[in-house]
C-alpha cells in the first residue's frame, strides 16, 4: 500500500520507547493510564462499539472517523510530514495524510483510528500532537492545541459528546 510504511523493529522499538515516556503509559500494567501532553481532550466512543451502534452505524461511524481524523491531519500537517501509525505489539507505520489513504481487504487501514480491540496511536513525526485510542476504556484521547482545534472544525459524528 503505497502511502503505508511499515516501520523496521528497530525504529518501531525507538518510537514506542519515546511515546511511553511521552504519554506516561506503562502498557501491560493493570492500572495504565494515558497521559499525554496538555491541551488533550479524552473523547468517549463506547457508542461506536460493535453491538451497540445500529447496523447502518456500523459502517458510517467508522468511516465518518477516518476521514475527519484525516482532514484535521491534514489541516495540521505540512505536504511533507508524516504521522506514526502506531499498534500495541503489531507492525506500526508511517504515511502522508496529504496523499491517498489506500484500504486493506477488509476495507481498514492497516492501523484503524477507532481502536477496537488493540492500542492505535497516530503522532505527527515531531510528536507535537496525536490521538490515542484506548480499547479497554472506548476513549479516544486527542492532544496538541493545532489538533484539538482541527478536531472541532472536522468533528467526527463519535465525539459528538466530548
């Protein structure tokens, strides 16, 4: 997939290690938390959760997520600035939110936004802003001022309550 990258597990490693001090997570840890720099906002997104979104929800939720995550990357990030697509203990990579966003098979990017069931972690190459997705508590935390401000303009049909 063109605009995917896959990181080596050497630079994946150097990232991760940089993100755990960076958002204060200590995964495996029973009690995690994810604390990242201020301004962040924690969005609930239990309502996009399979078996609680309607069947048409399914599909429209998801899809509404991506791409207002991807217009406010794109409205904070230069044309040669890359975002980390980051997966809890799978292979993590990078790509421009200014070129197309190829899907896999199942229709996904190879790091989902909406975090079902795995950490999914997006930071821009400088790691001033980034969302955090959280699959245990449905929350998608989102930080850095340029981002939260990207978010309101571009506001996913999931953070309707945050």
């Amino acid at each position: 997939m063109m605009n995917w990258h896959a990181l080596s597990h050497t630079k994946q490693d150097q990232i991760w290690s940089h993100v755990n001090k960076l958002v204060k997570w200590k995964p495996g840890s029973r009690f995690h938390h994810i604390t990242p720099p201020d301004p962040y906002r924690v969005f609930d997104i239990s309502s996009g959760v399979s078996g609680k979104a309607s069947n048409d929800d399914v599909v429209r939720v998801p899809n509404d997520l991506e791409t207002s995550i991807l217009k406010a990357f794109q409205s904070c990030t230069g044309n040669q600035d890359v975002i980390y697509a980051l997966d809890w203990q799978h292979d993590s990579y990078t790509f421009s939110p200014h070129q197309a966003m190829p899907k896999d098979e199942f229709g996904d990017w190879p790091v989902p936004i909406f975090p079902d069931g795995d950490y999914y972690f997006f930071f821009h190459q400088g790691f001033s802003l980034g969302l955090l997705g959280d699959p245990w508590k449905c929350t998608i935390t989102v930080f850095g001022e340029e981002l939260l401000k990207a978010i309101d303009k571009y506001r996913p049909i999931l953070f309707q309550d945050g």
